[in-house]
C-alpha cells in the first residue's frame, strides 16, 4: 500500500477556491452572526464545501493565537508566482503522523507543540539543548518566500520565517569526521494517533549530507506567514529545503544529530523503490506511478511545468556535479 497519494485534480478546483474577499465577507458574516469557534466546531462534522472549511480553519487559527514575528524579508529570495493563500497552504497538508489524507488540521488537537526542546547531538564538539525560545533568541531570524514542490505534484508558495540551517551547525562544531546529519521528529502516541502502527518506522526521520545541510538554502522554520507555525504545518521547528521534494522537509524536530554514514529515512525505508534519499526535484525523473513534468498549485490549480533543482539550480546544482 502507496502512503503518499495523488490527490485527484477536483480536490481544490479553480472555481471552488474561495478568493480572499469572498473569504473574508464570509469570515464578517460568521463573526457578524455570533459564530464562535464552539458552533464552528459543530458545523465540522456536517462541513460540505471547501469555503466552509477554510471558515473554520481561520477560526482555528485565530484561536491558537499564534505569536507574530517581526522578521525582516530576505530579499534575494524572489518567486515567480503569487504567493498562495493562507488558508489553502492550512487545509492541504502531509503530516503523517495525524493523517494519511490532507486533513491533518482537524487531527492535530491533542499535539503538544509547547514546551519544546531541540537536541543537537552526535559527532560535534558542543552538543546542546536548547528550549525552542532559546534557540529562536539565539538565530538570525529572517523571512524567506520559497517555492514547495511535494512529490505528489502539488506545490505552493508561501513566506517562511526561520534561520540558515548553517548558522546552527556552526554553533556546534562539526567533527570532521560528520558526512551526514540525521533529523527526527517526536514520538508520542498519545498525541499523534498514527503513531501506533507498528508497519510503519516511526518516529518520522530525515537526512541530509553536510554538504546539502550547509547550503545557504537549507532553512530552519519557526514560523509562516509571518507568525508561528500552525501544528499542521510541523510547530514548533522543522526543516526546509526548496530544491528536493516535500518529504525532506521533515516537520516538528527534537533531534538533530551528526554522524559518520547516511541515516535511514522515513519514507526511503518504507518505499525505496518511490522515495530516494536524495530527493531532488527533477522533471525528467518520474515517479514510478506519475510523471513529475508539472505541478499544480495549491488554492488557484494552475500548473506550472517542474524545474530542476525545483528553481534553485544555481544554488545547489554545485552540489551535485561531481
Ligand atoms: N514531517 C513529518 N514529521 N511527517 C510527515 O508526514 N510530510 C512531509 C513533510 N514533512 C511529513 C513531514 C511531506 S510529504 C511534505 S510534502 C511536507 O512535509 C508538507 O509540508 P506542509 O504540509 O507544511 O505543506
């Protein structure tokens, strides 16, 4: 059985997607007429249409009153496409630890993203601890817009706000025998219910080449649109990295450790055959069951043909050319 899925092209269809205004004469009428989050919640389970979702996810989001950040935007990083709305980037996430669908902002309830602490272990001079306020006290916190490309084919585009993966790794001080570094998110069954299926190798892990991980790509996230991640999206920190697909970008990390070999991985243990350990975006390279020649965006639909490196060739295509 395939984990990751192609979700069908009428998911998000063009004419069903809610524009912003529409969106937010709804989100007055809701207010205006005294729905509050509780009668939100009881429109969830009879929830038909995809304007109704993105209501109460909105309500969800405001409830968690996430704390903004006030980072400045990293210029050199540019899109060649709108940015994708909020609300579509909410509704349509891979976290499979909640679920094997999209709908992960409705399992996330029990998920517990504070207190949190980040491990930087393994072959360093200064392992550390850090509690997540630290650690964001500690980084150069900046906004980045970066392209995400899933493997599935669906992408979006969206303001992140973290650190250079590097910043981190300097302070710790790599031994020189490091090659690679291995990322793990949390285990709690209690919280993430999938997290008993004994079929599957949780908890989740991701690994990357120190190279790749020194890349001035590679990026650390607290937060997107300008405040702290929402749990679907992986509170409180996770990895981004634009060039390779979605799966890389592993999501709630407590661990980061560096090591003499290459890490074992989620989904290259599950389905190796699907999921390399690489991973960059390639559009000559199909999935073995679909072609990886366009993407669709999130929200809007429209297709874009795939690029190399998912854009990013000149920042990483060197990595690889060897
Ligand atoms: N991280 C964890 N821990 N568990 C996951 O299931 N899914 C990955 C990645 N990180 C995943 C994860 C996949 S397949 C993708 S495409 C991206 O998260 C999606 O990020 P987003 O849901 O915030 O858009």
């Amino acid at each position: 059985m395939t984990l990751i899925k192609i979700l069908p092209d009428w998911f998000l269809p063009e004419n069903q997607s809610t524009s912003e205004s529409v969106y937010l004469n709804r989100r007055r009428f809701l207010k205006k007429s005294g729905l509050g989050s509780l009668s939100l919640l009881g429109l969830l389970a009879g929830c038909q249409t995809i304007e109704e979702k993105k209501a109460i996810v909105s309500q969800r989001l405001q409830d968690a009153q996430l704390q903004s950040f006030n980072a400045s935007r990293n210029l050199a990083f540019t899109l060649d496409r709108p940015l994708t709305n909020e609300y579509d980037a909410a509704v349509y996430t891979n976290f499979y630890e909640f679920s094997s669908d999209k709908d992960v902002w409705e399992k996330v309830g029990k998920f517990q993203p504070h207190p949190w602490t980040v491990e930087v272990t393994g072959l360093v001079a200064k392992p550390q601890k850090f509690a997540i306020e630290d650690l964001i006290a500690k980084m150069p916190i900046e906004e980045r817009l970066y392209r995400h490309r899933c493997v599935e084919a669906w992408a979006m585009a969206v303001p992140w706000t973290g650190f250079p993966l590097k910043r981190l790794i300097e302070l710790v001080e790599p031994q020189a025998k490091a090659t690679h570094v291995k990322f793990t998110t949390f285990l709690r069954e209690k919280e993430a219910r999938r997290q008993i299926l004994q079929s599957e190798p949780w908890p989740y892990t991701e690994g990357l080449t120190i190279k790749e991980a020194m890349n001035e790509l590679a990026f650390m996230v607290v937060g997107i649109y300008g405040h702290e991640l929402p749990k679907q999206h992986g509170a409180p920190i996770r990895l981004v990295l634009p060039w390779k697909y979605g799966y890389k970008s592993i999501k709630s990390i407590v661990q980061i450790e560096f090591t003499d070999r290459q890490p074992t991985t989620f989904w290259n243990t599950r389905i190796p055959q699907e999921y390399d350990f690489l991973a960059n975006v390639n559009p000559n390279i199909p999935h073995p069951r679909w072609s990886q020649a366009s993407e669709r965006m999130l929200g809007t639909g429209d297709r874009f043909a795939t690029q190399m490196y998912n854009g990013y060739a000149p920042y990483v295509a060197n990595l690889y050319n060897t």
